[in-house]
C-alpha cells in the first residue's frame, strides 16, 4: 500500500469510525454467533499474494464485525467497561503511526518525559501522597505482579532474583476472598505457591474483616511461615467493595507487611472530593493503581501504577546489558526498568489527550452522571416487588437479582431463574449483563 492509498483508506475508516460512534446503539450489544463461526469462515491458510484493501474491507464488514461485542454500546453492563472515548482514539492513531518503542528516555524522550508529567498530574489529582511516584502499567494483573515480586525482593534483599527461591522463607500472601483472580495469577507467576494465599473473610459489605487478617498472620508466624504482604481492594469485582485501608494499613504497619492497594475500576473516582474518604489511609499503602481505561475515557490498554518507593520497584526490575546503557541514564527515567516488559507503547499520548480534551472538571461531571444512574436504578430495585439488592451500592454498580413470589424460595431455583432471565435478556441484543455469586445467595 503507497502512501496515497494509505491517505484514501485511512480517510476512509476515519468516517466508518465516526460513523460506527455515532450508530452503535443500532447495534445487537453482545455479538450474536455462535462458537466457531469466525474462524470457519476464514481461509485455511494466509494468502499468498497480497489482496487488493477493498476485498479486506468487504470481510471485515462481513465475517469479523458480526464477531465484535460492542463494550462502547450504550447498553453494555457486563463486567466493568473499557470505556474509550474520540480523543483517545485519535492518539491511538498517532501512537500506531509513530511507531514509538519507548523503553528508554533516549529512544523517544517524548514519551518519557510526558508519562512521567502526566502520571505527576494524575497523583496531585487523586490526591496521592507527594513523594509517590508513578508510572504506566500495560494491566492491572502486571501491575500486581510488580507489586508482589517488589515485596518479595524487598524482604529478600534482593537475593531472590539471583538465588532463586530454594532457600526462600516461606512467603504468604493475604487478601479478601472478594479479591480479583489476577492476585492468584501474580502468586503462581511470583512463584509463592497459592498454597499460601490467604482468602481472608469479609463482612455483610463484602469488605475484608481486620480482625480475620490479624489472626491469619498470627496463625502463619506461629506456624514459622513469612507473611510478606496484604493486597487489600478498593472495589471489589463483584460488588466494589471498599476495603478498610486505615486497619489494614496498622495491621501491615505493625507486623512489617508490604500493602498493595488494587482499586483498578474504582480509582477514577477519587478524582471526586466527595469520594476522597473511601482511600483514607491509602498514604499507608507502597504501591496502588486504577485503570484509566476503565472510567477515565481512556483506551484499553493503560493502568496507573504508583509506588512510595521508586528505588524497590527499580532494584527489583533492573537488568543493564551494555546495549541499553546510554549517556543520560543518570538524569531521566528509563521506564523499561520500572516493570515487567522492556518493550513499551507510547500510552501516556492517550491519556495526555483525555485529560486536556475534558479535563478534571469534565471526568468528575462524567463520573458523576454514572454515580448517579446507578442510585437511581437501585432505588427502582428496591421498590420493585420481585426484586432485590443483593450489595451496598458504593459506586456505580448494582447487584441485583430476581425473586418473584411464584418461584420456591431454595437458592438453586432462584438461581435457576435468574440465569434464564440473563440469558433472555442477553439474547435480545438491546443489553448485555453479567453475573456473579455471594456467599451462599
């Protein structure tokens, strides 16, 4: 493709974009195939000579689009969005046409000098404790890894790294039993075993008891095991609950535990003042992060991660082969040296241009339009006869469940009947929701 016939096409599939945005609600929300449709209907091998953009563009319309889930829908209520917005999109455009590998300040000192201002704008924003310092995170499961293999190194000196494990102490980890899947995957992958991943119980708000983390704790030092660290969450997957940071906080403080605080959906929210009380405590935390690309406009993929001490992170990630090493390393910040992947996107654009295109004061009117359709369809919940709350709404999601009078009241038939009706009103293609299960309800 010349680059005439790029200006054409890209011309193009800028109108279908806008067009798609402006059209997407006419749309069946959830894609509506059945399994192995897209795949059958694609050639068994790659051609061998290139095809003309027009043919591709026909099969996109008619094999992958019927494929696509729509998570900008506006009735997308499944799982927690990755919300997008036009200005995010435009620097996507410009992150893939520059091309940028952006693991060292001198292969694009743009982009390291911008992630480290924006992510500067975000902690003054949210309020984090001054001496913080942040970078971007590709997920939240990263995030958390980084998280866990820091405090192991920490502890360990730094020795894990260049030993190996077998002479480790033996590491446990706690967190709520409400706790996202990826804190199981960080411990398999950080080699800790989940064998010694603590589900600590939580109370009627689904947020995790102190007092049960305290026991825990002793019960393992008793039993001549390591606890190395409590991953508490602000928003839970299944209800957002808010976990009490201050106790847990004391708690970590006192037996010399490193706490990572995961608010991955919830964090956009202490953009908001009247929200700022659900992270009391978070200055006790060593490392915390939110997702920008899940309520802050921002496109998928791009994870804010913060640490209290920039020099673990650094210490436990830090590998200098003499074909990295330049002559500025003294001065600025080689983000490739601040996590897991030495290969890195240019994804600060993306949220430089969210935050200068709506500003602080236009994400807080966006988050608090969302806080408010979520009271008032909990309200419409609890006056409704044949249905039920079945969590505190904290923010903008709402657990809900149906229970009419005609139904036998054992669990596994309101259950039943609650996944029919999912499954119907998946099927109509004007929504999309998911569930989840509490406790013994």
């Amino acid at each position: 493709m010349n680059l005439e016939d790029f200006r054409q096409h890209a011309h193009q599939l800028v109108d279908w974009m806008a067009d798609y945005l402006q059209n997407i609600e006419q749309l069946p929300v959830k894609s509506q195939v059945a399994p192995r449709t897209i795949y059958q209907a694609l050639p068994a091998a790659a051609p061998e000579q290139g095809e003309d953009f027009s043919r591709i563009w026909v099969d996109l319309q008619q094999i992958i689009m019927p494929g696509i889930t729509h998570w900008q829908h506006p009735g997308f209520f499944a799982y927690f969005p990755a919300n997008s917005s036009p200005p995010s999109v435009l620097a996507e455009m410009l992150t893939a046409t520059l091309g940028a590998q952006c693991m060292l300040w001198e292969t694009s000192p743009a982009a390291a000098e911008l992630e480290e201002k924006v992510m500067d704008w975000l902690k003054n924003a949210l309020q984090l404790p001054e001496s913080w310092s942040g970078v971007i995170q590709d997920t939240a499961s990263t995030g958390t890894l980084c998280a866990l293999l820091t405090a192991r190194e920490r502890f360990a000196a730094y020795q894990i790294n260049h030993q190996g494990l077998q002479n480790a102490p033996q590491f446990c980890v706690y967190t709520s039993t409400q706790a996202h899947s990826s804190i199981d995957k960080a411990v398999k992958i950080a080699g800790l075993g989940t064998e010694r991943l603590r589900k600590i119980a939580v109370d009627e708000a689904f947020a995790l008891q102190p007092q049960a983390l305290r026991q825990a704790i002793e019960v393992d030092l008793q039993a001549g095991l390591q606890p190395l660290c409590v991953v508490a969450t602000v928003g839970t997957t299944s209800t957002t609950a808010i976990d009490p940071l201050p106790e847990i906080g004391a708690i970590c403080q006192e037996f010399g535990l490193f706490l990572h605080v995961d608010a991955a959906y919830a964090g956009t929210v202490a953009l908001l003042p009247e929200k700022r009380h659900l992270f009391a405590g978070i200055e006790q935390a060593d490392s915390f992060l939110f997702n920008p690309h899940k309520w802050m406009l921002t496109n998928f993929d791009c994870t804010a991660y913060f640490v209290k001490d920039k020099s673990a992170l650094i210490q436990t990630f830090e590998i200098l082969p003499e074909y990295l090493k330049t002559a500025h390393d003294s001065q600025v910040n080689n983000y490739r040296d601040w996590g897991i992947q030495l290969g890195r996107r240019f994804r600060s654009l993306k949220l430089w241009f969210v935050l200068r295109s709506y500003g602080l004061e236009g994400i807080r009117q966006y988050l608090r339009q969302h806080l408010e359709l979520a009271s008032v369809f909990a309200d419409k919940i609890q006056q409704a006869a044949d249905f039920e709350l079945m969590a505190p709404v904290s923010l903008n999601l709402v657990c809900f469940r149906w229970k009419p009078a005609f139904i036998a009241s054992s669990t596994e038939a309101v259950n039943r009947a609650n996944e029919q009706l999912l499954k119907a009103l998946n099927n109509t293609g004007k929504v999309y929701l998911t569930h989840t299960k509490l406790g013994d309800a």
